[in-house]
C-alpha cells in the first residue's frame, strides 16, 4: 500500500540511514585522536530495551522492531526491575543484577563485536552488556547501556582479583585501612583518566558529528568516606578469584556515536587500550607511589583512633596543633596557602597528648563537654574554627591541614532555616503557646520560621541521638537564643511563646549529656551557663573561662533572672514513620544540597551543613526511597539501615546496581533529610529518648 511505500521512504532518508554508511572514518578519527563528544537532547524511546516492557521507556514498536532486528528480546528488563527505576539522575533501566548470572567471554569477542554493529543504530549496543570479558589481569562488565547518546552515560565496572592487584595484607587491616585504601584508589582511578584526557566531554560537527568516549570516576572532596566507586568483594562469587576476591571499581562510560548510530571502532579502543591502562595506572600496586599511599592510609587510622578517645577523655573535640583551618576560598575546601595561615596552637590549660598507632601521638586543644562558647572579635576566626570542628566527624586526606581536627561522630550542626518543612515536632521544649492556643507538642508547618525551624532542628538531632549541638550565632534565630531585659519588660513572658535556648542549654548536659559549642558574639549572658569560653584574637585561641566568670560577676547580665531559670529538658518523643510519601524506585534528580524524588517538591538540604560531598546527598536520596515503606520510629529504621550498609556496604542501598557514585552520610543526616520531606506522613510517637 501507499502508506507503506511512503513510510519506508521516510525510514530509508533518516539522517541515520544516510549517514551510517560514511560515519565509520570519521568515527575512527575521533578514536585516533581521543577527542569526546557535546551535549545534546532527544533520544529513542524504547530503545530496544524489549518490548514496552518493564525495561522500555514507552513505544512498544520501537522495543518490538529492535528485538526483532538484534534478537535477545527484552534487553531492556536488566535483571528485573529495568524501566521502574532511574540510576539516581532520571535513567531507567539497570535493574537488579545480584541474581543474574553472567555470560563469560575474552577481549576478542568483545572488539569483535563492538566492529559488528559499527554503524548500526545505537541501541545496538546492547549486545555488548551483562558479559564479563576477560582483559587479562582484570575483567570488565557492561551493566547498563545508556538509551542513546544523550541519556546519562553507561554504568561499567572492572574487576581486578587481589593476587593480580598485589596490595599488601596491611593495606586492608584494621578496616579504617581498607576504607581509606578504596578512597585512595578512586581518587587514582579519576586522576588517571584525567591524565589521559578521557574525563571530558568534547564534540565535532554538532549533531550528526561523532560524539562520546567520556569516561568517568566519581571524584571525592577533601574527605575520607565509605564510597561505592572501588569496593573489596570478597564474597563467595569472588572467593574463587586469585588472592580470594577482588577490586571492583566502577565507572561511567558514554558509549560513542555519530548522530544514533554507533561508533564501534573508537568504542573498541575506549574497552581495549584506554581501559587497561587505566587500570594499570591506577589499581595495581606496582603502579603505586607504596610511601604515599601507606602515608594516607596512616593518617586516615590516626584520625580514627583520635576520634574513638574523645567520649573517653571527656571531650567533645580535638584540634591539633599546626592544623590549618583557613579555606583557599569561600567556594573552595582546599587549605589555605600555608605562607597565609595562621597555624592553631593550643592554650596550654586545654592542652591534651592522644597516643595514635602510627604518629605515635597528637597534642593539641581538648575541647571539653558541657558547654563551651567560642568568643572574640570580628574576623579572628570563631566561625573558621567551628566550621572544622563541624566537618571533624569525617576523616580528611593527608595535606588537608585538618586531620587533626576530630570531632565526637554524633555532633550536629543546627542552624535556622527559614521556609523548611517540620513534621510533626515536639517543640514544646522550647516554643509553645502560640496565638488562639495553638500547642506544639505536634508541631507541623510548610513554611518555618527561623525560630520555629531552629527548635525543630534541634529536637530532630536529639531524636536521632546527637551527642553535642553545634552552633554559631551568626546562623541562629536571635529571639530563639536570647532575649534581653527590656525586650522581657516589654513583652511579658505570658505572652511570649519562645523559651529562649539560653534556658535549656544548661539542662541539656546536665540531664541530657548533650554538649553544646556555641559561637557567640554579641550577648554575655551566656557567660553565666557555661562551662568553657574560648577566645580567639587573631586566629590564636586562649583559656577566657575565668575572665568571662568574673565579668559575669562583675557586671549584671542584661536578662532578668527568671529568664535565664533552666526549666528543665523532657524526653524527646520518638516519631513513628508512616510514609515519606515516596515509593522505591522513584526517578530521582539530585544536586548538590537538593533532591527531586520525580515530581514532588525540591527537597533542600542547604541548611543541613555536615553534608560535604553530592555523593553523599545521592545516598540519602536512595536511603530515604529504602525506608519509604517503613512503618515504624525513625530512630529505629535509620538504626536497621545503618546496620545494613555496616554489614553489606552502600550497595543495600539498591540491591544489583552497583551504583559507583554513592559516598556514606551519617544516619543523622537521612534523618534530617526525611524531616525535611513535604510529604512525610507520621502517626503518632511513641516512648521517648532522654
């Protein structure tokens, strides 16, 4: 029929048709020069992931014509699970591998195949996945094809058995070692491609030009974590490895193209040259700088075992002398140029020695518990110091000028966060009696106010168990702090609903054993509650604790005696998780302090500050779709998963994806990402912790 003539017509003068048959040469002269690809838009839908199943994206005829022109039907199922979830930036597909058994095979028909479909359309390249291809002294997979040029690149990992990796038995023991050894490698494995210029995206001839050939590591900050991109598997899959396992590091790859049809040449060369000396460069031990990396990995181990004598010693921070605090930049988290920094130096009455196992020992400045309050002039450094203090609940690398800056694990940094979202809070503590009687024991709102959204932020860390509070004036709601005599003269405290922090932050060690560090600048009735002040001048800390008591006696505080009573702190309930309003599976967009769970409202995590890595901020989005079905108190689910990812590592987070741009968040900050949730649903509360 007409219809007929007219489509195939169409089809066969499709820029992909016209140009398939000349995009081979310039494909390969893109390889030879190792030039990437631009941006775009578009893609297909369906994109031969089988059918309009679950691992389609929408046109059953596209899925069902690919199926039919390749074979292998229902590509796109991955495992289960393929078109229902999204890997962290929106794509479908992957689905859960762990109960697929891989197909095994050698470079050769890896290259062979790869020159088979050269120039086919790109959904071709499926054919290339769930195979673990023998490179030699590694092994590669394809887990997950990209839809199309355009779409977030293609999930890949290599693995490299323990006896090829040849690292030694210290390197993996106690576990800081091993956890510091994986960040070493990631950090490798991002510099070596790097090195080799493959990091970038670059392009030639705009759309119908050839583009790809980005590969990509996730790049860590100036922290130590618990990261998903290089793991030790020693399962049972493994054991039979040389060495007993082996070093899995996982990477992003844009598969190359000229328009939708595949570059096969250049692709080959990307798994067949730029892949293994990659690998080389970066996973082998031969290849390793030994010094540098037992350097680090020391270094990680010290820090550790520092954090682990606080709560013995009776301190809730150390800071080391010589420490550099100071940033480069306020957009920068590298150090200072030592030329410019002042080096920390400890006043001799707060002065401390802590025995590490490979410096041998650290002395510098025990901050004690209780409450201690930073002090001094403008621009001396109060908030430098608290800010290192705040982050000192994560390791550092070796020249980051704060490793010897350890903080208690369970501090938290609060802060006012205007416009927040609070649910179902018990406030009460310290706000209550709003206008018409409105009681806060429950308390619930869209829109928080500075006030209002410091209290629930406070309650929330005590929920999740926090340790100390951490708190700079700056940040704070000023009428939440404190309010002064004529304030109270003027406005009664019957008709005031806040209870100033100042009330309670007595009770909060005293019954609570909840220390609190607090930068403080412009009012001195705190002198009268604390136990520590700490005066900065000129970047160089001293011992105020006895001139600020004597100041106290010398000069009445402005505040009326009634207003600085401690009253006392309550248990803090314990919220029983409904729903977060959120499903697994759900296509997530996330940013660096934001999260989008598909079309639900923005989830901003700024005021939430001891996140410092946007892996981080994508494994709260995947913990806070694990506990989406949980029906039960939020200390306890954030209890269980954190036992999990202890047990099991970050993969627990989405079972079979092997997703390697996860970076571990403490428990403390999915809790408070999940409070933050607009659509978190609570049923009540249950006991309380006190």
């Amino acid at each position: 029929p007409s219809w007929r003539l007219a489509r195939l017509f169409v089809a066969c003068c499709s820029p992909t048709a016209l140009l398939s048959t000349s995009h081979s040469s310039s494909c390969a002269a893109v390889a030879m020069s190792g030039k990437g690809y631009g941006g775009g838009k578009g893609g297909y839908k369906g994109g031969g992931k089988g059918g309009g199943g679950k691992g389609g994206r929408g046109n059953p005829g596209k899925g069902e014509y690919y199926k039919n022109l390749y074979g292998g039907g229902g590509r796109g199922k991955g495992g289960g699970g393929g078109g229902k979830g999204g890997y962290n930036e929106g794509e479908g597909g992957g689905g859960d591998g762990s109960t697929k058994r891989l197909r095994t095979s050698g470079g050769d028909e890896l290259r062979a195949t790869l020159l088979r479909i050269d120039g086919r359309p790109y959904p071709a390249y499926n054919d290339i996945k769930d195979v673990e291809y023998d490179l030699g002294r590694f092994s590669a997979v394809v887990q997950h094809v990209q839809s199309d040029p355009f779409a977030p690149p293609s999930r890949c990992y290599v693995r490299v058995p323990l006896a090829h990796a040849a690292f030694p038995p210290e390197c993996f023991s106690p576990p800081a070692r091993e956890t510091a050894l994986r960040d070493w490698l990631t950090r490798r494995f991002h510099a070596a491609a790097k090195r080799a210029g493959v990091d970038q995206r670059s392009g030639e001839g705009g759309w119908h030009g050839p583009k790809g050939g980005e590969l990509l590591v996730d790049l860590p900050g100036q922290h130590v974590l618990d990261r998903s991109s290089v793991v030790v598997d020693r399962s049972a899959a493994a054991a039979g490895l040389p060495g007993g396992g082996a070093i899995e590091a996982r990477f992003t790859v844009a598969l190359p193209a000229r328009g939708r049809s595949i570059c096969g040449e250049w692709a080959a060369q990307i798994f067949s040259e730029t892949l293994p000396r990659l690998v080389h460069e970066a996973l082998l031990h031969e290849s390793t700088d030994h010094s540098a990396l037992m350097a680090h990995l020391c270094s990680v181990e010290d820090q550790q075992a520092a954090r682990s004598q606080l709560a013995g010693r009776g301190l809730v921070a150390f800071v080391a002398d010589g420490s550099v605090l100071p940033r480069a930049t306020g957009a920068s988290d590298r150090p200072m140029d030592a030329a410019s920094a002042v080096p920390f130096s400890s006043p001799p009455s707060l002065r401390v020695t802590l025995p590490v196992p490979n410096a041998g020992s650290l002395t510098g400045m025990g901050l004690p518990r209780g409450v201690t309050l930073i002090v001094g002039g403008g621009f001396h450094g109060k908030s430098t110091l608290l800010e290192a203090l705040q982050v000192g609940v994560y390791d550092k690398v070796s020249g980051d000028g704060r490793e010897g800056v350890v903080t208690d694990r369970m501090a938290v940094k609060v802060r006012a966060e205007d416009g927040r979202a609070v649910t179902s809070v018990d406030i009460s503590p310290f706000i209550d009696h709003l206008p018409f009687g409105k009681r806060t024991g429950a308390f619930t709102t869209a829109d928080a106010s500075g006030s209002t959204s410091q209290a629930a932020s406070i309650i929330e860390a005590l929920e999740g168990g926090a340790s100390a509070l951490l708190l700079d004036e700056d940040t704070s709601a000023t009428n939440f702090m404190i309010r002064d005599a004529r304030m109270q003269a003027l406005v009664s405290a019957d008709r005031e609903p806040i209870r100033p922090f100042i009330t309670r932050v007595r009770s909060l060690w005293s019954e609570r054993g909840v220390s609190t560090v607090l930068v403080v600048g412009g009012s001195g009735d705190y002198f009268d509650v604390a136990d520590t002040v700490l005066m900065l001048h000129e970047y160089t800390p001293s011992d105020a604790t006895a001139a600020a008591k004597d100041v106290a006696a010398r000069i009445a505080g402005g505040a009326p005696p009634e207003s600085k009573a401690d009253r006392g702190m309550p248990p803090t309930p314990r919220r029983v998780l409904s729903a977060p309003g959120l499903t697994a599976g759900m296509k997530t967009h996330t940013g660096r302090a934001s999260i989008r769970f598909g079309d639900e409202p923005e989830l901003d995590l700024g005021g939430v500050e001891q996140i410092v890595e946007h892996s981080q901020v994508r494994a709260i989005a995947e913990a806070c779709l694990r506990l989406g079905g949980a029906a039960r108190p939020i200390d306890e689910a954030l209890a269980e998963l954190e036992a999990s990812i202890r047990e099991g590592g970050l993969d627990v987070l989405r079972p079979g994806w092997r997703l390697g741009n996860l970076a571990a968040p403490r428990m403390l900050e999915v809790g408070a990402a999940l409070s933050r949730l607009r659509g978190l649903e609570v049923e009540g509360s249950v006991g309380g912790r006190g």
